[in-house]
C-alpha cells in the first residue's frame, strides 16, 4: 500500500543552467510578478558568484534562495517560496540550507535583509532585528543577523 501523505521533498545546490533558470523563474514569480519589485532590481551581478539553491517537491521547482559570502559574514538573499506551497516550512529549508552551506566553509555569523512582515519567521530561526526599517524595491525591510559575535 502506499501512503499519501508522505511527499517527496529535496533541496538541491544549483549547479547547471537549467536549475538556475527554474531559480530565476521562481523569483520572477514571487517578487517581480506577485510583488512587483523591477525586473532590473531583481536579477543583478551578484547571481553569477552566489550559491543558489532550489526546493524539489515533488518533482516541481518550488522555493529558492541564494548565499553570498561578504567578509566573514553568510549573507542569505532571494529567499522566496512560490504562492501555492507556501506554509508548508519550504522557507525554514531554505535557511536552514543556505546556512549549512555557509557553515561548511567555516562561516558562523549570517545576515539578511527581511521583509518585514517575515520578521517574526526569522525571529524562529535564531535572527535578530538589528537595523531600523528600510526601504527596499519600494518593500519595507529590516537587517536581521544570527550569530553576530
């Protein structure tokens, strides 16, 4: 008998031109589509250095994000999750596997820019407000770091 209810879930480090065009089409849905942030705004030079990764469910491109190493510091960017498959703890996957990335390059301090209507999601996950808030793409944000000493 198979069960239902167990879903197949992976998150995979973007290392082809295919899995890095399902990420850009992920982010052009969430935040140049639904949240209207410019195109131009949206893709820059940074997308060639970063480490991208991308959320597998069931066999669909659902969430992605990026890392970008700045000093010492991880800093977590582009984290988004497609309408449909939001609630369902596909961002915690994100975090949580970009900081794994980071960690196994020996960085322990990360930062990122929240909306911040997500603040209270990253306050979960060990970040800390640390900025006032800021505009960003017309979308209010704050810094939030995690480890910062």
């Amino acid at each position: 008998m198979v069960r239902k209810d167990v879903f197949q879930l992976q998150l995979i480090n973007v290392t082809n031109e295919e899995e890095l065009s399902e990420a850009f089409r992920i982010r052009k849905a969430v935040f140049v589509e639904e949240q209207k942030v410019p195109l131009e705004d949206e893709f820059d030079q940074h997308d060639a250095l970063a480490r991208h990764v991308l959320v597998i469910w069931e066999n669909q491109s659902v969430a992605t994000g990026r890392l970008r190493v700045i000093s010492d510091i991880a800093k977590l960017e582009r984290i988004c999750v497609l309408a449909d498959w939001r609630q369902k703890g596909l961002g915690r996957v994100i975090v949580r596997g970009l900081e794994a990335i980071a960690e196994k390059e020996g960085l322990k301090k990360f930062k990122l820019h929240a909306q911040t209507h997500a603040i209270g999601f990253y306050n979960t996950l060990g970040y800390e407000a640390s900025s006032p808030e800021f505009m960003e793409d017309g979308i209010p944000h704050v810094v939030m770091l995690k480890n910062p000493d």
